[in-house]
C-alpha cells in the first residue's frame, strides 16, 4: 500500500473499499458527519434512536457498498410485534443513504440511556435484501440476536452468505453533531468473488489472522476526524504485502421522494380507490417517513 500522504485522504461522509489479496479479503470502511446529521434531522429522535439508526445507516452503506452499479440496492429492515422499536429501515443505493425509525416513546422513556438490542427490539428478526444492478434480488432473514445490529449482521452473513465477516461499528454524539463509522471485512472463497463458498472456512488460517487484525480497531480510531480512513487500514495492515484502497463513494441522503414519484404511485389505483384517498378538499395527502415531508397531490 502506498504511503497515505501521497495520496488525497478520505475523512468523512465517504464510503472506501480496500482489498488483501494475498489474504482472500475484501473490506469497506465508512465515516459519517453531515449526512447522518442531515437523515436524523428528519425527526426529533430520543438518544437511544439516534444512536441506533446511526448504527443502522453505517451498516447499510458497509453492505450496500458490496454491490456493483448505479442502480444496486441494499435494504435492510428490523421488525418486531410487540417490541419498543416497532420497525427500523434503512438503505443505500449508489452512495445515497435512507433510514427511519418507528417505535413507542413511552415505553422507551423507561429503558435508560442506554439499552441493549433484546429491550429495544425483543424478539425479532432481521431482513437484508440486495438488489443487483440487473434487477436480481435475494434476501436474507436472521434472528434479532446479539447484542448489536452488527452481530445481528454478522450473523446474516454466516447464516445466509457462508461468508466469514467482521463488522465494527462506533457512534457518538459530540458537541458538533452525532458521527458514526464502522468497519467491514470479509473471507472470500478462493480469493475471488462469484466462486462457490463451498471451500470458505471460518478457521482458515488466512481469515484467522485478518480477523484478529481488523478486531484491535478501535472506536476512538473510527470516530477520530483527524485520522483519515487510508490510514486507519494502514495502521491496521501495513504489514501485509499488499493493500489495495479503491476511491469511495461519497454520500449523500438519499431520500427519493418528490410530488411527481408519488403522483406515479398513486395514478396505479383505479378511481375509486383514488377517491377514497381524497381529503374534504379533493387533494390526496402523502407523508414521507423518510424525510418527514408532506405532499398535497391535485390529481
């Protein structure tokens, strides 16, 4: 890997990839500032929320950012039936990130600063899907377990991938804003991607010593603004015989909606079913829960 000061460094708000080819391993590492800001501004979140929609935003732009194409699209959902957090959503496409959280203030109040995954969610599960740039999807459901969202998708990878995968991700809210980073790597079956995983093995030597390499990272490492994220791989492989960072994707939130995408939707209903939508004034009202905007529709 070259020398970090020869090249413009990333800091936050973009998504980098990085590879071990000599070790059979992919990674990405992200950092968000401005944009998270901007997607949890949308709602007046309570503490616990924001930490866990932080989390939940790192995670989507980690696996999205696995996908080839502009048109590529990863989206993962947390659901319950009785659980605090009622519904959690998030996706990446392209370096655009969306999430929102759906849950019961009242009974959150009650948790404390700081609640782990089983009191927020209770018993759940976790859906990611990923839709490929030729319109392919497959989706992966796991258990709401652990005590993250990331063991939760470190589990989807085992489970549904066969894939090895280390996920670190660290949020913290500072006098400037919230910041959220993380970092994923992965064992991939013969050193290439598409092969079958019929030979990846959780205790291969290769995977072993990446693994403990990429678990002394640090949430200190990934919050620090003034530590690019070139060179926190740096620190973390330098002696490696070869890494190979590739130009990240900026971010960006990544809410799409607009009067014209919902008059779209809503013009696929017959006219009955159109009427029944219409407020006393004959406009159909439709709320974004992604941004939290309104749109009045004269259609």
């Amino acid at each position: 890997m070259a020398d970090t000061t020869d090249m413009t460094e990333t800091f936050s708000d973009t998504l980098m990839g990085f590879t071990l080819p000599g070790r059979s391993a992919r990674g990405r590492i992200v950092r968000m500032e401005g944009v998270l800001e901007q997607v949890l501004s949308a709602h007046d979140y309570p503490a616990p929320i924001t930490h866990l929609l932080g989390e939940a935003l790192v995670l989507g732009a980690l696996m999205g950012g696995l996908l080839k194409g502009e048109a590529a699209q990863m989206t993962m959902q947390a659901q319950t039936q009785g659980g605090i957090v009622k519904l959690l959503v998030c996706d990446y496409r392209a370096g655009a990130v969306r999430g929102y959280a759906d849950f019961d203030g009242e009974r959150l109040a009650g948790l404390g600063a700081n609640p782990g995954l089983a009191a927020l969610f209770g018993e759940g599960h976790l859906a990611i899907t990923f839709e490929t740039e030729g319109r392919q999807r497959y989706q992966g459901i796991v258990p709401l377990e652990g005590d993250t969202l990331s063991e939760a998708c470190e589990s989807y990878f085992s489970q549904s991938e066969q894939i090895p995968t280390l996920i670190r991700v660290a949020s913290r809210a500072g006098a400037s804003g919230r910041m959220a980073a993380g970092m994923l790597i992965q064992h991939l079956a013969d050193g290439e991607e598409g092969r079958e995983r019929l030979h990846v093995r959780m205790d291969h030597p290769d995977w072993e010593h990446v693994a403990v390499m990429s678990a002394t990272i640090s949430h200190d490492e990934l919050l620090d603004p003034g530590l690019s994220l070139e060179a926190i791989v740096w620190r973390l492989f330098h002696e490696e015989d070869e890494v190979r960072v590739q130009g990240g994707a900026a971010l960006s939130r990544g809410c799409r909606c607009s009067a014209a995408h919902y008059e779209t939707i809503i013009a696929r209903f017959p006219p009955d079913e159109q009427a029944e939508m219409r407020g006393p004034d004959g406009v159909i009202s439709v709320d974004c829960a992604f941004c939290s905007r309104t749109f009045a529709l004269a259609i």
